[in-house]
C-alpha cells in the first residue's frame, strides 16, 4: 500500500516547455532534508542550474513552491515560493508571494511546479485535480496581468487562481514580477522576465482535493496557539486595522527612508502629513486578506474623486511608501495608489522599478542627463505624472524606457557620466531600503543573498527597540534593540537568516513571527506546528539548523555563479560616505571600518573565510552539506582552511 | 450564548468580511478533520478586481453540531460572521 503522506500532496509536476513532456516526483523527495518551499526551490536549482546557464536560458528553471503547512488552518500560510536564478545579480534568486495561489496548488494535489525550457510560442499552464495542460496564450499575450486573469476566469471557472505576468515580463524588463490575484507581487529577481523569456504567460489553478495533517486533533491545538499569540498582539492589531503601510511613520521616525534617490533618509513632515496611512482610509472599502490571514495587512481602495475617479486596487506594503512615495518625494495619496495599480497591471516591481526612477531624477536634478536623455520629459521630484509615464516607457521599453529597463547598474553602465555614483544597488539588484540609520537592518539587507533585501537577515529589533533582556536572552545581544549600535548586531543577522528560511520553508508569512513583533511565533511554535502536521517530530533548534543550511545552499549558487567576494558584501558607497542629512538620525552613515569588523565577525558565526567570504570545509562538513563541499571544491572556490586570526579590514 | 440549532442562523456581515477563506477550511475540518475548502458548506468567491465578495452557506451546513462554536464563526477574527 501506498504510504500516506502528510502536510503534502506528495507530487512535484515537473514541466518542459520546449518539448511539452510533463513528469511527476515524489515531493518526499526532497523535503525530508529541506522541509519545503525556498529550502526545496534553492536546493532542485544548485543541483540543475549550473554557473553557465545564464538567467534567461531555457535551461534555467522557475520553482514554484509551497510548505507543509500551505492549505491548513496554521494562520496565515498562504505563501508561495518562487525560486530561480537572478536576472539582476547572476546569482541566486528567491521571491515570495501571497495571495490565494500556493494553498490552491496543494489542494490541486501537487506541492511544486517546476518549470524548464521554452515555449515555441506564448503558453499558458493549466492546472487542475492533478493534471496539467499547456495551452495556447495567443490571447492574451500583450495583455496586462488583471487582463490576463480576467479572461482565464471568464474562459475557465471564476474560483481560477492565476499567477501571471504583464508586458513588463514579456519585454524582459529586469523589474518585471509576477502578479498573483492581480495584486500579490513575486518581487526582486526579474522573476517576471524568466517566466517571459519562456513564452510562459500564466499559470491558472484549481483545486478541489484535500491537505491531510498526521495528528489532525493535536494540531489544531497548536493551531489555536498561533491564532492565540497573532491576536494578543499589539503589532498585529496595528497591522489590522491600519494596514501594513502603518509602519511608515516608524521608519520615518528611524530614518530609514530612501528620500529621493538615498540623498536623505527622513522625509520633509509636511509632505508626510499628506500621505498619511489615516488619509488612505477615505479610499479603503474593506481589508483584503491572503489565504487564511488573519492579520489582513492588506485593504481594497475604491477613489470615488478626483482625475482617478473610479481607480480600483487592492493595496498595499509599506515599500510603496519607500519606493514611490520617499524615493520619489510623491506626496499625493491617490497618485501613489494610481502607481501601484499600474505596476500590478504592468507586472512592475515596485522596490526594481523605482530604483532606476528616482536615479535618473537625481541625475536630472544634478544636470548630468537632461531633456535630451528622457524624450523631452523634465524630471522635477514629486512629479507623479511623469514618474508614472516613465513606469510605462520602462515596461514597453519604448524610448529611454529601454534604459530604464535595465535595472540601475546596467542602466549607468549605458549612461556612463559618472551616474554610477547615484546607481544604488546591492550585487547588481537595486536597493530598495533606507539603511544607514540602522546598523543590523543594514547588515542583514546587504549581505542578502539574492542582492539586497530585507527579507533574510535584515533584523528589526533595533527599530523596534526591543529591551537589553530581550536581546540578551533572544539573541545573546543586549544591544539588539538599539538601532544606532554595531554591537553584537551579526549574532541577531545570523539568527535572523536561518530564522526567516524556516519561515520560508514552511509556506507561512513572516507577519506571524517574531521578526515582525519579538511576542510572536518562534522556532518552536513552527516546529510544533510541523510536527503535527507532517508526524516528523522535529525541533526548533534542529529548524534552525536546516535554516541555515539553507543559507550555505544560496551563498554556493553566488559563488559558483558570479564569485561574489567579501568585497561584494559592503554597502554602496555612497552610504558609507554621506551622512544623513535630517531628522532624529541625521548624521548617521555605515563606517567602513565598523562594517568591516561587523563583517569579519558575521564570517566568523557562519565559519565562513573572513577573506574571500567564501565558505569553508569545516562549514558545510558540519552542516552535512558534504556534497556543496565537493561541488565548490571543483570550481576552485572552496576555502579548505579557515583563517580566523586574519586581519581583513584593509581587504575591500 | 447557547446555539438554537432549529431557530438560529449565521449572519454575513459582508462589510467586515476580508476575503481570507479561513471559514471555509474551517468548515471542511469539521466535517472531515482536513482541510479541504470543496466540502465546506461555506463558500466564499472574491473579486480581485472590484474587491467584492460572495458568500453563501448550502443546506449541508449542520451549524457544528459537536463543536462548542461553530467554526466558521471561530476563525473568523474580522467578526463578519455571528448568529441571529
Ligand atoms: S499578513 Fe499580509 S502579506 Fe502576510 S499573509 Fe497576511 S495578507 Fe498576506
Ligand atoms: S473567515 Fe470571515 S472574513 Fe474570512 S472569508 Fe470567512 S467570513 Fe470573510
Ligand atoms: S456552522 Fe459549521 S457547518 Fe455550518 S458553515 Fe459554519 S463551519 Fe460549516
């Protein structure tokens, strides 16, 4: 008799688009080492990926992956991963979206969709009750993605859940997402532009079987816990009834705005009072949730004035205040929701397609490109008319557009002029984050590994200001909470990275964790939680430990892909050299020297070589990843003896 | 309150509703101890473009004979469903 599986519906759909040929794997295949989602995706794209493959060959694949706990009633496990390699950086890619498209795809009866080849003409994959079909997107090709997911419900079934991408993907724009339920963005990477270089259109889902867990009684209890825990607290509340983009009155007041270009990290307060989170509530008609969340950070907007009468989106994160709003010094309320329904409808990131944005308005303000660069357009910050028609030159890539669309470091490579001092990116990928104000944040957003984020290590505990006995005990750091403080602050990046991979791997939203609000779930609530559901009892300590497996796996793709070096893990220049100008921070800046010390000493927690930032032999022998060892070991980029005593200061 | 399972139904306050489905995997825990939104008695159907939303409970709904609350009720944190 078969074995029953829990948490999973036991089936990986593999899918070769260039001859058609469909294929099914045991998911156990994979998860009993790395639990699911970003784990499984990273490790299927080290293992067939290989340094030669560029990012939009057909041989690249695109991961589709949910978690054990995707589809149950565990609070908020509505994620879905996506894994490739990254169009920006060359080197590793890793998105997560929400939405109602991952617990679908379980109840559909596969738990990963991975994707290779290449279409000879647009496609389209539908998936249903354990099968799937390629189908002609002929139709819909050119169309934006609420276009596109419109006709696939009218055409198929109006419960269809569609992921797709808009012209952005198709015309490989580097910023170019994917759009789940028309407004839940896969982000970073350029993961818009490999489904595009594939002729892949969209993917439209239903499902109709059932996700089994092993204890089903005991489950729930745990279940009951987390539901327990996200309701008592106070951030969660917040987060509620104002919305994600709430924090945006913290970051202001810890100076971790990207104001205009990164020219300054506290925004003008009158300009803030007009945007306002209570100002957007005359728009919101009601709070729009992902899968199973009861955290809802997200609302529906209906604009009912105005020259955008009639303007409706469901909206949004707190980046569109960093990106559109502070980056781009806009200041107008339904301009800013306007921008975010065009970027959804055109497949446009909002962290990748702003960054290229606010640099050439900062190169405009400095004279170094003029009206002759932009076809005629004049660049004046807070613009919003204009930044939204170069939203859509970039995603056309019609005219300067075409520059635009190449995501800021290439984009200066093309300009030359010496832009490149104003092209802030990490690894390749623009930056989206304010960082300087905020030692720990800014070490975790920088040595992300898919270039620049704050989804892996970037810690938030000294924005949050949590106590020195918190971060004492949490985090054995009781600077943790002081923002301001290098002290200490790789030992919470480190725990953070393996941390935020658990979260990953189990298909859930990092709201529900301790990252977002130090009350909440932990390692071993998730582990409990996994225990139930699947029958393999595990630990935290023991996630933790796949955690940063995880980790090892992603910083081999960059060093077998691209050789990032140590030198690859400071910050942009820029920002190690301009103070910040005002607000409560003002003066703060990232010293080289105390970076580089916070550097040697998060080398040192992961064993990694202090001088290449490479990883070591004794690393990846104890984290059993013998087989990464060999692998790294060929290419020549394998430190065999670690050098802990070296002085790396001078090495950048 | 007691449940009058003869007299009292559930009140959809669609105004509070958040689209989130957690109703629906609720339901279909009750009934069949998995999570399976297709056998739930509730359904709810949300536009992604407009921001509207559906819901509709069928004649299979026993209203959690068994459970202290019914569960729909219980997980619904945005309070759009009550008993009248
Ligand atoms: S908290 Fe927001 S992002 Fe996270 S699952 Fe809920 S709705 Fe999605
Ligand atoms: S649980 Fe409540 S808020 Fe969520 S869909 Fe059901 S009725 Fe709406
Ligand atoms: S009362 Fe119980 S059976 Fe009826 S819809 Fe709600 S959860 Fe389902």
């Amino acid at each position: 008799m078969k074995k029953e599986i829990f948490g999973w519906a036991g089936r990986i759909l593999r899918i070769n688009l260039t001859n058609g040929k469909q294929s099914i794997e045991p998911t156990e295949r994979y998860t009993d080492r790395f639990i699911g989602g970003r784990g499984v995706g990273q490790w299927i794209l080290l293992n067939e990926v290989s340094a030669d493959i560029s990012p939009l060959n057909p041989e690249n694949r695109i991961i589709f992956g949910t978690g054990p706990l995707t589809g149950t009633l565990a609070p908020a496990t509505c994620r879905l991963s996506i894994d490739s390699k990254n169009l920006l950086t060359g080197g590793v890619g890793s998105s997560n979206a929400g939405g109602h498209f991952a617990p679908e795809l379980k109840y559909a009866g596969f738990d990963f969709v991975v994707i290779q080849g290449k279409a000879a003409k647009p496609v389209y994959i539908w998936i249903t009750d354990g099968t799937a079909e390629i189908r002609d997107a002929s139709a819909i090709w050119g169309k934006t993605t609420w276009e596109t997911e419109n006709f696939l419900q009218r055409e198929i079934n109006e419960r269809v859940k569609v992921l797709s991408i808009g012209p952005a993907g198709e015309n490989l724009v580097k910023a170019a997402c994917i759009i789940v339920n028309g407004a839940r963005a896969g982000g970073r990477c350029g993961f818009g532009a490999i489904m595009g270089s594939k002729n892949l259109k969209a993917i439209a889902i239903r499902g109709t079987k059932a996700v089994r867990v092993a204890h089903p009684e005991e489950f729930i209890k745990e279940v009951d816990k987390a539901w327990d825990t996200l309701n008592k607290c106070e951030t969660i509340r917040r987060v509620r009834t104002k919305g994600c983009y709430s924090g945006i009155v913290r970051t202001q007041d810890t100076c971790t705005l990207p104001v205009r270009n990164f020219q300054d990290s506290h925004w003008e307060v009158e300009k803030l009072q007009r945007t306002m989170p209570s100002i957007f509530e005359k728009y919101k008609i009601r709070n729009f949730s992902g899968f199973n969340c009861p955290i809802s950070c997200s609302s529906f907007y209906k604009v009912n004035d105005g020259p955008n009468k009639n303007l409706e989106c469901e909206g949004f994160e707190e980046n569109l205040g960093w990106d559109y709003m502070a980056k781009l010094d806009i200041d107008n309320p339904v301009a800013l929701l306007k921008i975010q329904a065009t970027c959804n409808q055109l497949g446009l990131d909002l962290d990748n397609s702003s960054g290229p944005i606010a640099w050439v308005f900062e190169l405009f303000q400095r004279g170094i490109i003029t009206e002759k660069d932009t076809d005629g357009l004049k660049l004046i910050w807070g613009d919003y008319n204009t930044v939204i028609k170069l939203i859509k030159k970039m995603a056309y890539r019609s005219g300067f557009g075409n520059i635009l669309a190449e995501g800021v470091k290439r984009a200066s490579e093309i300009i030359e002029r010496s832009s490149e001092k104003y092209a802030i990116h990490i690894k390749g990928q623009d930056l989206a984050e304010g960082i300087r104000a905020a030692k720990g944040w800014a070490l975790g957003v920088v040595v992300a590994p898919r270039g620049g984020g704050h989804l892996d290590g970037a810690t938030m505990t000294g924005i949050q200001q949590i106590s020195k006995e918190v971060g004492k005990a949490r985090f054995d750091t009781p600077a943790a909470g002081d923002q301001r403080s290098y002290e200490g602050k790789a030992k919470v990046v480190f725990w953070f990275e393996k941390f935020k991979a658990i979260v990953d791997m189990l298909g859930m939203c990092y709201f529900t964790s301790l990252w977002m609000d130090i009350n909440l779930l932990g390692p071993e609530d998730y582990a409990k939680l996994f225990s139930k559901a699947t029958g393999k009892k595990i630990t935290g300590n023991q996630l933790m430990q796949i955690g940063e497996q995880v980790c090892n796996i992603e910083k081999a793709f960059n060093t077998l892909h691209k050789g990032f070096k140590r030198k690859d893990d400071f910050p942009p220049k820029r920002l190690m050299k301009e103070a910040i100008n005002s607000g409560p921070f003002k003066g703060e800046l990232l010293e080289k020297e105390r970076w580089s010390k916070m550097l040697d000493e998060y080398y040192n927690l992961h064993k990694w070589d202090k001088k290449t930032g490479w990883q070591t032999k004794e690393c990846l022998e104890e984290l059993g990843l013998v087989e990464i060892a060999n692998i790294l070991k060929k290419a020549g980029k394998l430190i065999e003896k670690t050098n802990k005593n070296l002085i790396s200061d001078k090495l950048i | 309150m007691s449940i009058n399972r003869e007299k009292n139904r559930i009140y959809i306050n669609l105004n509070k509703c958040t689209g989130c489905r957690s109703c629906e995997i609720a339901c279909s825990y009750h009934f069949s101890k998995t999570f399976n939104p297709e056998i739930s008695s509730i359904s709810v159907i949300r536009n992604d473009r407009t921001g509207d939303i559906k819901i509709s409970i069928n004649s299979t709904c026993d209203f959690c004979k068994d459970e202290d609350k019914p569960l729909c009720m219980k997980y619904c944190v945005s309070q759009a469903l009550s008993i009248i």
